[in-house]
C-alpha cells in the first residue's frame, strides 16, 4: 500500500485501486496522514478495539502497520461508525507462526463514506490470519473493504481466510468488497468470501407478528448479523460492551 | 371477537379472497378447511398484516377496532397472533431475548407493566415444560436447527407465553408426528378460555380429532361455501374437497 511511506505529501486520486471508493474532498482535509507503527513482541498475545467516532461531517483516517513477531498474537476488533468519511487501514506483517484475527464492523448511514483496508502480509512460514467484516449501509452511505492478502516465497503453510458480508438496507446504499490475493509460496490456504443482501423480510415480518415495533425488529437482527465480528473477543465483559455500544449506533 | 365481512384480497394483483364471510365469538375454535391454493394462508397473513398483500374491499373489525388499519405489531399488542406453517429462523437471535423483547414490546403497547427477568424466566419455563421443548433449545437462535415440529412447539411456548385473543394457527399440525401433535393439541386446548378465540387453518382432519372446534368452514377459490359442526371435517375426509365446490 503506498500510502504507507510515512508523510506522503500527495493526496491520493481515485485513480489508485486502494482510493477508488473514497471520499478525496474528505481525504484532503484529513491529510496529511502519519501512520502509526507498533510491534507484537515474539510470543505476546496482544488484543485492541478500535473505534472510529468522530463527530459528524468530520473525516478521519487512521493508517496502522504492525509488525507480529515470531508466534504473536494480535486480535483486534474495529467500529467504524462516525464522521462524514472514515477510514482505518491496516498493513500487518506476520513473521513465523503469528496469527492475525480481525473482527472489523461498519455502520454507515446517511451519505457517509467509511472505508476497512487492509493488507495483511504472510512474510513468514505457518503464519495465519482470519479477518470477518460485518457492515450495514443505509440511506445513501457507501461501506467498503478492501482486504488484500500477500503472501510471501517464505509464507509457506499460510492459513488466511476472510469473509466479508454486508446489509444494505436502502436502495441508494453502497457495498464494495475487494479481496485481492498475491501469492508467491505455493503451500498455501487462502479462503475468502463475501455477499451483499438485505434483511430478510419474513424474518421481519415474523418479528412484527410478535409485537417487535419494526425499528426494534430491524436492529435486532442488523445486531445479530454484525456480532459475528465480535465473537473473536475473548473477554464476555469487552464483548458485551462492544455489542452494548453497537446496539446504540443501531437505535 | 373477529367480524370479517365480504373480505377481498389478493397478491400481486391476483385475487386469493373472494368475499370471505366469518365472525368468531370469544371462546370459540373454528377450523378453516380447504385444498390448496384456496386462500388459507392468504387469510392468515392479511389478516397478520404481512406486506404485499392487499386488500381491495371488505372489513375485518377485531374486538371493535379496524384491524386492517394496524400495523402487524399493533395487531399483536392488541391481541392477534399467527402461528406460522413455516417458522422462521432468525441467526443470531436467541429465543429467550426474542420472546421476551415481543412480550414487553406487547405490554408497553398496552401500557401494561413490563416483565422482570425472573418473572419472564418463570413463563417461558412453564411454557416450554407444557409443550415438551427443553427449556436448554429456548437460549439458541429462534428456530435455527430446530426440527419440523420443534418449531410448531417453539410457535405453541411463545403463544403460550404471549397469550394472545385471538390465535389463528396456519397448518400448525403439519409436519407433526402423533405423539408432537398430541402435545401441541394439548398446548391448544389448555388455552382454550371465554377470553379467547382459536382459528385453526388447516389441511387434514387428523388435528380436529384432538382439538374439537365449534364450527367447521369449507374454504374454497376465496370463499367459505360450506359451514358446519366437527362431523363436517370427517365429512370433507371422505369426499374430498371437490364435493364441495360443486
């Protein structure tokens, strides 16, 4: 990813596969960028949320590279959710044996712009990464993940998978899904799925026959589908406060 | 209870109801019989409020309100429940929060008192217990790996638990072996009161031996053209639906 060079002094075009979906008014008055670098020591088992809620019609992108060390961990969950525009990219790099786990939500309504981006590069042999992205989009908002996976000649054993999935729940709301693999070890295992849908109406229906005032109903299955973003927290008090805080973005 | 007077109704622009005709007293089972494609279920969702379906002429008057100007969940509050032929599975949401989240959603409806934890726990327990369904399958994901007939008893504990005016009970004995269809008969009797009316939509005699209605309807293209007492439905049984129509 080029926008990883710390300080580009550039704002990037739409022209550029990783920007073709955003918002460049708002990325300029975001730029420019400092990315933000961390380090998983060998062995450590590292876990974070991020939460994006910047106040309204505002932009903010937020540009991480970490680096897993042999046998690290790092389990880290996003909420993208504030701003007119918002992005949060993520360029990891896994050395031997360290497992990347993503649970990346994305609630966008109105005509906001929020953007997950990541690359996640297997430079090392047995390394593995799970990413799951939930998102719902309404009203003319657009939701994009772009996941790229690089697998290096020294990633042999590779295990990565992801799996995106989004609600759109108006007509004028957008999805864009982009898995993009680039391999160049040949044992390897690389998964990735992705479907755009709708909520399902009988579901609904079902819901409203038992008394659920449709806007109840509506956010308790758009919970439902977004917690499986949440189900890699380990911690049931950090996860009950992540799915608390989703269940308000929905209200 | 329920006054429907000359119902017209349909999908997509095809006419399913042809002038239906039917008033149920408090206290009193009907049974809606029919073949298929005569309107059974139609009746079951214009009635329930699904969309798509339309009603282009005739009223249907509910313990004096216009219940066709209510939408679904109103229709719930004020007491009407459908009991689907194919329950649905929602992922990701449990039974329990499903159940209790309708019942206090009903309750604040009414401006009734909502339900405490434990005063939910105890209902859906008793229910569940009654209807044979191990209370254990009640915190997984409403219907999702449920059996055909775990999902009719799954619709019989919410009832159960929601207790509603008006039940109508859409094909609630298909898919039912005899032993499930005892206890979901059993789940329908016990609530069997003054207070309530039962509409039982459905195909066979079979149900009708175990919950005794009052009244048995002949539907056919839309309409009731027959109407009787419970030895109708063994009538039907040994005629067939085609007799009828005639």
């Amino acid at each position: 990813m080029t926008a990883l060079a710390p300080l580009m002094s550039a704002v990037p075009s739409r022209r550029e596969e990783d920007w073709r979906y955003s918002d460049i008014a708002a990325v300029e008055r975001a730029w420019p960028v400092v990315p933000e670098t961390a380090t998983i020591a060998a062995g450590a088992d590292a876990t974070q949320l991020i939460v994006q809620d910047a106040a309204p019609g505002s932009a903010s992108i937020r540009h991480l590279a970490i680096t897993l060390a042999a046998g690290a961990r790092l389990t880290l969950h996003i909420i993208n959710s504030g701003g007119a525009y918002g992005r949060i990219a993520l360029d990891v790099t896994l050395q031997e044996g360290a497992h990347f786990e993503l649970g990346g939500i994305i609630i966008a309504g109105g005509e906001q712009v929020l953007e997950i981006v990541t690359t996640v590069r297997h430079a090392g042999p047995g390394a593995s990464s799970n990413q799951i992205v939930r998102c719902v989009a309404g009203g003319t908002a657009t939701a994009t993940y772009l996941g790229k996976v690089a697998v290096t000649r020294a990633g042999q054993q590779t295990d990565a998978a992801q799996s995106f999935k989004a609600l759109l729940l108006d007509r004028g709301a957008t999805a864009n899904a982009k898995p993009e693999l680039e391999i160049f070890a040949d044992d390897v295992k690389c998964a990735h799925g992705a479907t755009v849908g709708e909520l399902d109406k009988m579901a609904l229906f079902y819901m409203e026959s038992r008394g659920l005032p449709p806007a109840t109903a509506r956010a308790l299955l758009m919970r439902a589908f977004l917690s499986d973003a949440l189900v890699s927290m380990a911690d049931d008090g950090e996860r009950e406060a992540a799915e608390a805080r989703v269940t308000a973005l929905l209200a | 209870m329920i006054i429907i007077d000359n119902l017209h109704a349909g999908i997509d622009g095809k006419t399913i109801l042809n002038g239906l005709s039917l008033t149920i007293n408090g206290g009193e089972i009907h049974a809606i019989m029919g073949p298929n494609g005569a309107g059974k279920s139609t009746l079951s969702y214009v009635l329930a409020g699904r969309a798509g379906y339309e009603v282009t002429s005739g009223s249907v008057t509910f313990m004096g309100q216009d219940l066709l100007a209510m939408a679904p969940h109103e229709r719930a509050a004020a007491g009407v429940f459908l009991g689907l032929q194919y329950p649905v599975e929602i992922p990701g949401v449990s039974n329990l929060m499903f159940l209790r989240t309708a019942l206090n959603a009903q309750r604040h409806a009414r401006g009734e008192k909502e339900a405490s934890g434990a005063e939910f726990m105890k209902l859906a327990k008793a229910a569940a217990e009654a209807l044979g369904l191990p209370y254990e399958m009640l915190k997984r994901s409403v219907n999702q790996g449920f059996s055909g007939g775990e999902k009719k008893r799954n619709e019989m504990v919410q009832m159960a638990v929601l207790e509603p005016k008006l039940a109508l009970l859409d094909e609630t004995d298909s898919g039912l072996d005899i032993d499930a269809l005892r206890v979901v008969s059993d789940g329908i009797n016990r609530m069997r009161s003054p207070e309530r009316a039962t509409l039982l939509i459905t195909h066979y005699q079979r149900l009708l031996d175990y919950v005794v209605p009052d009244y048995v309807h002949v539907l056919v293209d839309g309409r009731i053209v027959r109407t009787g007492g419970p030895e109708l439905a063994h009538e039907l049984e040994r005629d067939g639906y085609v007799s009828m129509a005639a």
